[in-house]
C-alpha cells in the first residue's frame, strides 16, 4: 500500500534516515565506531526470541490498537521509504520555540511570571483570558514584541483581545504576534455562542486580514484540534478537527479578502502531546502531512506552523509529582515529532495555577530537553522507523477520512451541531477502557503528595462577546481528565 505522503517526488527535504545519518557522522569519525563487528539479527531472530518468551502464547497476542482501532504490530522492519515533509526553518541551537503561557487574573502578575519565564530561557510568550488594551499594556510591559513573540488565548473574545494587541505593539511592522483566533474550538468547548457562531468566524476574519496588512509576520488563526483530545478523543480525530478548522479558517480569510496562498501560511495547527510520545511523535508528523495535502490541494506552499501543548488530559491532582514525568514525556514527543513551538503546561495544572517554583520546572524541562538531551539535534528522528512511519501513516489515512467525512457533513461547525464529533470522541473515551496511572491507579502515594498551587481563575466572560443574531449552539466537548473519577476525594 502506497504511504501517504504529502510533498510531490522531488520537493526538498531533511529527511535524516539512519544510512543517512551514518554517512554524515563518517565525515567526523571513523567509520569503525558505527561497525557493531556483528551481523544485524533478521525478522526470523527476534521471532524466534519472541516465541521463547510467549510459551504457548501466539506471536499475535502482542498486537495492539489505539482508540479508535489503528493496529499497533508487536514488531516492524525498518521502513523502506520514509515519509518526506516539507522542511521548517531548522536551527540547532535553536530547534523549537519554547512557549510560555500565563492565565493569571491579575495583568501585573501576568507581567512578572512572563518576565521571569524569558529571562528564563522562554522564547514566546502567551497571555489566557485578557483582552483589553489597558490589561494587555500592564501584562506586555517590559516585554519588546519585536524580539519575543506573542500571542492570545481569549475564545470568543479574540476580535477583541487581537485589537488590543495591536495597540500594545503600535503598528510596527517587525512585532512577532501570534494573534491566535480560534472562535471554533471556544464554540465547541463551550457548546454555543452568543450569536452566531457564523457571524464571530466572519468578524474574526475581517478584523484578522486588517491587522495582517500592518503585521507581515503575524499568525491569525490558530487551528486547534486540542478541545477533542481534551474531551477524550483519539490521534486521528484531533488532527481532523483541526484540519478542517484551518480549511474553515482558511475560507473566511479567503473571503474577507486574503489571497489563498497567504490565507494558509498564516494558519497554525494546534495539537496536544501526551506522555505517550511515541504516538505523539506520528500525530504531529501526520497532521504536517495532512496540512501539507490540503495546502498543495488549495494552491498553497505546503509549509504548516505546528503550536503543542502538554495534554491536561493526562495530569492528576492526586500525586501531582508524577506529572513532572508526564510533562516531560509530552515534550519530548512534541520536539521530536516537529512542533515548531512547544506550551509545555506545569504539574500542578490538574490543581489551580502554577506558582513560580512550578513555572520554573516547566521552564527548564524544555531547556534541558533541548540544549542538555540536544533531542532537536535530528529533523526527523522518527525517519526509516518501520513502527513510526507506520503508525503515522494510519493516523494520517484516519485523520483524512474523518475530515471528509466532517466537510461531506456541512463543515465542521455542522459536524459539532449534529453531534458527529461528539459521538467519536464519547467513542474513544469507552473503547480506552480504565487506564493504568501512576500514583493513581498504580503505586499511589502512601504518604501525603501534595503540591503548592495558587486558586485557579475563574473562566473569562464571554458573553461581552455577543454578536447580533440566535445563539448558535452544539454538543459541547467538555474537557476531561484521565484520571479524575479515580482519584481519591479529599
């Protein structure tokens, strides 16, 4: 079966298979390091150990699946072609951006975290929830919009909160904003909207091709598939979601007057990683993949940004500890799978907010993920892995038929009224059964393992937000933890 590959034969690439790999370093070294002085063990080896350890046991008893039925082989043979993606802006010393995030109610506490967070080693920031001038202007101070950049979390709000960065940065045309309007993913989390939903897609657009003419560099939407995999969904349903979030995006801005072309090169995808990094690994190379088809498809370079966030899916409030493992799990598979910048999240996030311990923590997984580890050192590590090209190939072909089947069924606005993405992902939640989780369900704490934390904030306000018209309204994807309904009540 032909792999599903995004780029046309030919297209450049940095694709560091193995062989690959080794003919570089011979340049450096000699080759008698990499000579094991022993044959490779043949398919027909492993095998034979395999059965010795099953006993009467059949060798397929190992095969697994996900959640939503892609088969996991116990063995693979390495890949005779590995998948080819458009290369992204590679810097060694530098290979992702690390993203820092604030939700804190108060500005001037969002001020002092952010400040510290780049003084830190923080490449970008984020600021959740705020989306007034006076607000962003007390939260930005200090921070030069040219050299660090910034964006918004602000829902349905985001019209708004990206007219309020736009006067924090002051017109310059050098500002790196990541305005990151995402009206669809704060509709479905949310389960409606005040007004049409259609209206807050159309006035997102307009007010984003406004601010794309001062701000050359600036990201407009940010595509998410987050809310499904936060609500439960499996791999292939969340890369859907935000594939056909960026191709609604996409039509908006094409019809608020952006030429096609730039319409999908100011649209970043957003997808979680959680501690399982392997499976993050070939969700962030399929979504790039399916990103890539559908730009060629429209006429657009296929170049994709990619923005991961550490799943909150996956942490707990009982032993928060052991989220420290989690998150940095998270960002591993996240940097090694391709994201171009990585919200890495704090352990006590299952908690409230973080304290300025936890930030740090956060903080320095990344930077001793990317300059101790050098995990960035390698494009694709993934590349000529028989269980990782594969794997990333189901999630692609999965991920391609669910989108069309979402756009045969409306869009995805339509898809998340009938209740289609809701069904998959309540789908997903039974077929994953009762999980094993550490310092839950496995080896819980025997002695108190509680962690500071500051009160969580209250949700913003979105009813400001409302728009002339009938409210829209959908099956809300509620968020989840994995781990919720086993932990112990306090």
């Amino acid at each position: 079966m032909q792999r599903f590959v995004a780029v046309p034969p030919g297209y450049p690439c940095v694709n560091l298979t193995p062989a690959g790999a080794r003919a570089q370093f011979r340049g450096m070294a000699d080759a008698r390091l990499l000579d094991p002085g022993f044959p490779p063990a043949g398919e027909d080896a492993w095998r034979a150990l395999v059965a010795k350890t099953l006993g009467d046991k059949p060798f397929e008893s190992l095969a697994r699946a996900t959640v939503e039925g892609l088969a996991i082989a116990p063995l693979y043979a390495a890949a005779d072609h590995p998948a080819t993606f458009p290369p992204r802006p590679f810097d060694a010393d530098r290979p992702w951006d690390a993203r820092t995030l604030s939700a804190h109610p108060d500005p001037a506490r969002v001020n002092a975290e952010l400040l510290a967070d780049l003084e830190g080693g923080a490449a970008s920031v984020i600021v959740k929830g705020h989306a007034t001038a006076e607000a962003l202007t007390r939260a930005l101070n200090g921070v030069v919009v040219e050299l660090a950049p910034v964006g918004l979390d602000a829902g349905l709000l985001g019209p708004r909160a990206a007219e309020a960065l736009h006067a924090v940065a002051k017109s310059s045309p050098a500002a790196l904003l990541n305005f990151n309007l995402d009206p669809l993913g704060a509709f479905a989390e949310a389960g409606g909207s005040p007004g049409p939903i259609e209206s807050h897609l159309a006035s997102a657009a307009t007010v984003a091709v406004r601010l794309a003419q001062t701000y050359p560099q600036a990201q407009l939407f940010l595509a998410s598939g987050r809310v499904a995999h936060e609500a439960g969904a499996g791999e292939a349903l969340e890369v859907a979601v935000a594939a056909t979030a960026a191709v609604a995006y996409a039509k908006a801005l094409v019809r608020a007057g952006l030429p096609v072309a730039e319409a999908f090169a100011r649209i970043t995808l957003g997808l979680s990683a959680d501690a399982d990094y392997f499976v993050a690994m070939a969700k962030l190379r399929a979504a790039r993949a399916v990103f890539a088809r559908l730009a060629i498809a429209s006429g657009a370079a296929p170049q994709g940004r990619v923005e991961a966030r550490a799943s909150r899916r996956m942490l707990t409030a009982q032993d928060p500890w052991t989220n420290m493992i989690r998150l940095a799990a998270a960002g591993f598979g996240a940097a090694t799978g391709g994201a171009d910048a990585v919200v890495l999240g704090h352990f006590t996030d299952a908690l409230g907010l973080p304290t300025a311990f936890a930030r740090r923590q956060s903080r320095n997984t990344q930077l001793v993920l990317m300059e101790e580890a050098n995990i960035g050192r390698v494009a694709d590590p993934a590349a000529g892995s028989g269980y990782l090209e594969a794997l990333t190939d189901e999630i692609a072909r999965a991920a391609w038929e669910r989108l069309q089947a979402i756009e045969a069924a409306g869009g995805l606005i339509a898809a998340l009224q009938s209740g289609l993405i809701a069904t998959e992902v309540a789908a997903a939640v039974t077929a994953r059964g009762e999980p094993k989780i550490l310092g839950v369900t496995v080896f819980p704490p025997t002695a108190d393992a509680t962690a500071e934390f500051e009160p969580a904030a209250p949700p913003a306000d979105q009813s400001s937000a409302r728009l002339p018209g009938p409210d829209s309204v959908c099956v809300p994807l509620k968020p989840m933890r994995l781990s919720q309904r086993y932990e112990v009540a306090a």
